[in-house]
C-alpha cells in the first residue's frame, strides 16, 4: 500500500517510496543481509541490555552510570558483552521467524481489511497490529531459552559487582545462582541437567505477555505515527506551495535522509508509551529467568507470586521500574534502528520486477 498526503484542496502531494510487500522480496537476500545487519545492531545495543538486566535483578536501586563505572573498573569491557555470543547465535533464526510471520501476516491481514471495507489508514494499523502480535510469539518460541542463558551470563559475577556498588553486604542479590558457567554451550547444558526443558522455557508465558502485546502496540502506533508526521509535513509543505516558495510544483519528493528521519522520529514515539506499560512485566520475567529461591535448604525456581511479592518488599511498585531508563533508552535506539535497517533491508531486497 503506498502512502501520499495532501490537504483535500491543494495539489502539493508528498511522494514516498511504495509500501514493499512479502511477495516482492527475494527470500534468500532478505534473509542473509537481514542476519548480518540485524547482528550489527544488536551488538551495538547489548551494553545496555545488560546494564538493563542488571538493574532488574538489583535488590536495591542502583543508577545506570554507576553500574556501568563499576562494571568498567572490575570486568572491563567484557562485562557488558556477557553472553553475547549466545545471544547472537540465537538473534539470526530468531529474527528469521519474526520477520516471515511479520511479513506474511501485515501482508494476508492487510489485503484482507481492505476487502471488507476499511479505511486504507485502519486497515494498515490492524495489519501492522496483527502482525506485530503474531511475530513476537514465533520469535518467543526460539528467543526464550536464549534469553534465560544470556541472562543468567550477564549477571554471572553481578554479587562481586554489587558488593562494590554497595558496601553493605545485605545489598547482594538474593537467590543468584552460584552455578559457574564456562560459555552458552555450558549453561544451555548446565540449566538443562538441573531443571530439564522447563528450566529453558522460564518464564515463556509472561514473555509471551509481554513482547506479544507491545509489539502490536507498537506497530499499529508506528503506522499511525508514520502516517500523522507525513500528514503534518504535506500540509506544511502545501501552504509553502500556495505562497509560492516551492515554485508551486505540485508535488514533494522528500530526501533518503528526510525518510529515515521521519522513520526515526516515529519509531521513538511508538517506544515510549510501550515502554512504560510494559516494564513491570519485563522485570517480573527477568527475574524468573535468572533468581531462585530457596525451600528446605534447596534452590528451585520462584513463582510469579514470589516474584512479585519480593518486589513489592522491596521497594513496591517503583522496583518494578529499576532499569527503565537504560530500557526506554535501549527500545527507542533499537526501535529506530530496527525499523530504518528494516526499511532498508526490504528495499535491498526487493526483486527486479516490471511494471
């Protein structure tokens, strides 16, 4: 579906690159650039991930700042890539799912609304809502278990570096598994002998009902975002063409660069809102995936109850929001990059076709 905006009584028009459909990509080159740009991303974003995680775990409030200074003087730079490698691996097939489930949804669910009716406007927002929804539980499916062995990487030696944050030891966080893992491959290994196949999937549900909810939040609202900014640009640009300052050409042709900015602007304004509403839910899956606790003298995994009720000792609703600043920042930098490479990746990708 393309997209053009103009006031009703003007003949300036904004003219931007065609909506690019699942059938018009060649698979394979989309999959393949897709793997490489996708793991640049992700390999500039992880710092913050794990300063993230860190956060959640964190019995007590700690700033973003002084944990990445104390993460700096005792681990290094290595610290803050702790289970990189495993997140990478996982990132490509991951990702493979979500953008076909993405892609063919947006594209079925789409020709679908407008045949019964709807506004092409309301039509790409339900699109884009379904398909934000249907490609977060496919990723799920592969990202949980990746997400529970990086995690439990990040905060491996998290206790040596909160005792130095915080010079009392009470500040330690409780229920951190003592278990040394050498890599990925040990912890997959490790997790999987001491907890079976559940101890991988930890959390799946509440993942679920947080990544699938958000996603289709976020899509439809970066649609209509999308289309209100080009909207607000071609009534601006019309009354310029009423006075004359464009030379009454009666069209707009915006630049590579104003199209990226306007993607960018538009990813942050649908990462907001998602944010917030989703933190309390992010936090309580973190801390499934990574703490235990402790019954007659043995660790097992905590309840959602558990969780959430160590939480509310601990500083009720607000340490449901530890890490949301490295959070909010970490989805607005990787939603504007997410949907600019993907923006590129598909017109990269896109088959020779004639019209």
């Amino acid at each position: 579906m393309s997209l053009s905006a103009a006031e009703d009584n003007s003949a300036s028009e904004i003219h931007i690159p065609a909506e690019i459909d699942w059938h018009m990509l060649d698979k394979s080159k989309f999959f393949f650039l897709g793997a490489a740009l996708f793991s640049g991303v992700s390999a500039a974003l992880y710092p913050v991930v794990v300063l993230k995680t860190r956060q959640q775990v964190s019995p007590s409030q700690i700033s973003a700042l002084r944990l990445s200074l104390n993460m700096m003087h005792h681990e290094g730079v290595r610290g803050f890539y702790r289970g990189f490698g495993t997140s990478l691996m996982g990132t490509i097939p991951a990702r493979a799912l979500y953008m076909t489930a993405l892609e063919v949804t947006k594209s079925s669910v789409g020709t679908a609304t407008v045949s019964l009716g709807f506004s092409d406007t309301t039509a790409t927002a339900i699109a884009n809502a379904a398909a934000g929804l249907s490609s977060a539980m496919a990723a799920q499916l592969v990202w949980t278990p990746i997400d529970v062995v990086s995690q439990r990487l990040m905060v491996q030696d998290y206790n040596t570096v909160s005792s130095n944050v915080n010079s009392s030891s009470k500040k330690i966080v409780p229920g951190l598994t003592s278990c040394r893992y050498s890599n990925g491959i040990d912890a997959f290994r490790k997790i999987l002998h001491a907890d079976g196949p559940r101890g991988l999937y930890r959390g799946f549900g509440i993942s679920i009902l947080t990544y699938a909810p958000s996603n289709a939040v976020w899509w439809a609202s970066y649609s209509v975002a999308h289309r209100l900014v080009w909207g607000g640009i071609g009534c601006y640009t019309s009354k310029k063409d009423e006075c004359g300052v464009n030379g009454g050409c009666g069209g707009y042709r915006p630049s590579s660069k104003a199209t990226v900015a306007v993607q960018g602007i538009c990813a942050a304004m649908a990462s907001g809102a998602s944010a917030i509403i989703t933190m309390p839910l992010d936090t309580i899956k973190t801390r499934l995936q990574v703490l235990d606790g402790e019954e007659n003298g043995r660790l097992k995994p905590l309840t959602v109850m558990q969780t959430v009720k160590n939480l509310m000792k601990e500083g009720g609703l607000g340490a449901c929001y530890r890490g949301l600043g490295p959070r909010w920042v970490s989805m607005s930098m990787s939603a504007t990059t997410m949907i600019t490479t993907y923006e590129f990746l598909k017109r990269l990708s896109t088959k020779n076709i004639e019209h």
